[in-house]
C-alpha cells in the first residue's frame, strides 16, 4: 500500500482559508460517560487551539464544535481525528463550515 501524499505537497497557489466552524460527534456514544475515544479528540483539539488567536471550542453533551482562523483548524480537527481512532472510535461525524463572521475571500 503507497502512503498517500501530505497536504504540504498539495497545490501551493490555494487562497487562505477562511475562518472555520467545525462539530463532530465521536462514536459509540456512552451516555454520561465519555470514553477515552471522545477524551481523546476533545483533549487533541484543545491542545491544538490553544494559544491561537480568536479560536473557540465548546463542548456539549453530544459533540464539541470549534472556531478559528483555518488553517489551524483543519491541523486540529486532523489531530482529533487522529486521537479518536487511535483511542477506539468506530466513527466521527464530522461537519465544516465557513465561519459566518469572515470575510472571505479574504481581502489582501
């Protein structure tokens, strides 16, 4: 099996990315007692963000959603996704949105 390429070899002429709104669910779902699938991916996409300028993540009984400039995000919902599955998710649902207070594209 061939390793796929790194998004740092991708095309490199791409407009920034706008501010980014991103929710995922972690599966299976115990109620009242998150396992360490969905410990995981919140504790990787906190560390990810955090100390990065205007984002946000909120927690909530059923997914966490974060906010931040993209770029960032994208790294952090990557390493969520990372740690659910390396912690035993069977499944993330997973939801992005251009953040509704950016201008994009953004001006330059």
């Amino acid at each position: 099996m061939t390793a796929s390429p790194s998004p740092a070899s991708g095309p490199t002429d791409l407009p920034a990315l706008p501010r980014l709104e991103v929710e995922f669910t972690v599966e299976p779902f115990h109620d009242a007692a998150p396992g360490p699938h969905v410990e995981g991916a919140i504790e990787a996409i906190a560390t990810a963000l955090d100390g990065v300028a205007e984002a946000t993540i909120d927690i909530g009984p059923f997914g966490t959603a974060a906010t931040g400039p993209g770029e960032a995000t994208v790294d952090a919902l990557t390493a969520a996704l990372r740690a659910a599955f390396a912690n035993g998710a069977t499944r993330v649902s997973v939801q992005v949105t251009a953040a509704s207070d950016g201008e994009y594209p953004p001006s330059t």
